[in-house]
C-alpha cells in the first residue's frame, strides 16, 4: 500500500518559482535580517525559542541556563595513581536571545531583569545582527 503524497511544490510554494541552484537575490545578511523578521527559525516557537516573561511582557526569544561540563583532576593521594575525570556544573548563569526590537534599548551590567520570575542581573551583553545575548546571572554582579 502506498500513500499518496502530495507534490512538493504544494507543501513548498518557492520550489514553484525558483528554478534549482539558484540563489535568492539578497546577501547572506539581508537573508539572516528577513529570517530575524519573519520569525522563521530562531524566533520561531516550535523551533529553538518560546515565550517568555521579561520583565512582565511576554516576549519570544531563547532562554536557557548556561550549564558546563569541566575536567576535574583527582590527585590520587590515597591511591597513588592520578585520574581525570568529568563532572558536570551547573551553574548559576543563564543566557537569553533578544530581538533588539522587542528589548527596547541596551542591557547595563548590573540591570536586574526578571525572566520568568527569576530575578537576574545582566552580567554582559552583545548585540550581533539585531539579536542581543545576554549573560544573566542568578545574584548581583560585583
């Protein structure tokens, strides 16, 4: 039994008008802004982002806790005989993907943001093609 599926060009209506191997007309970065701006991948709620609470607004963007995995040395005084091993951290960070224009202005180091009900304080910030990352961190910054 076969299924019948429909063409491609139905469930993909570009397939229809461009023609294979070709290009669309703008540069990579013109592509990566009219993704920004479409919420196709990034900000997009069933791919990589969801809804969020920040600072009282519900926002879509990527939230996640910054965990790290470190190689820790045991010395092997009781046994005489040295190991490295893996152990994972969890840490006290997070790391938040922000649309510049849902953010409304430029995260300061110190800022407390208040992400889901956490309250958390920027501990550094990049603005990189109208996505600013923010480095949170779970008590003030000194």
């Amino acid at each position: 039994m076969t299924a019948d599926y429909p063409p491609l060009e139905e469930i993909f209506p570009n397939l229809a008008t461009e023609k294979p191997g070709t290009v669309s007309a703008g540069s990579l970065k013109e592509d990566a802004a009219n993704d920004l701006t479409k919420r196709a991948v990034w900000f997009n709620d069933l791919e990589l982002a969801g809804y969020h609470s920040v600072n009282g607004s519900k926002i879509l963007c990527v939230f996640d806790r910054y965990d790290t995995a470190i190689a820790a040395i045991d010395s092997g005084r009781d046994s005489g005989k040295g190991s490295s091993i893996m152990a994972g951290l969890q840490s006290d960070l997070y790391l938040l993907f922000i649309r510049e224009d849902e953010y409304g202005g430029a995260p300061r180091i110190g800022q407390a943001l208040t992400v889901d009900g956490r309250k958390l304080y920027v501990q550094g910030s990049i603005l990189y093609d109208g996505v600013h990352e923010i480095t949170l961190k779970a008590g003030a910054v000194r």
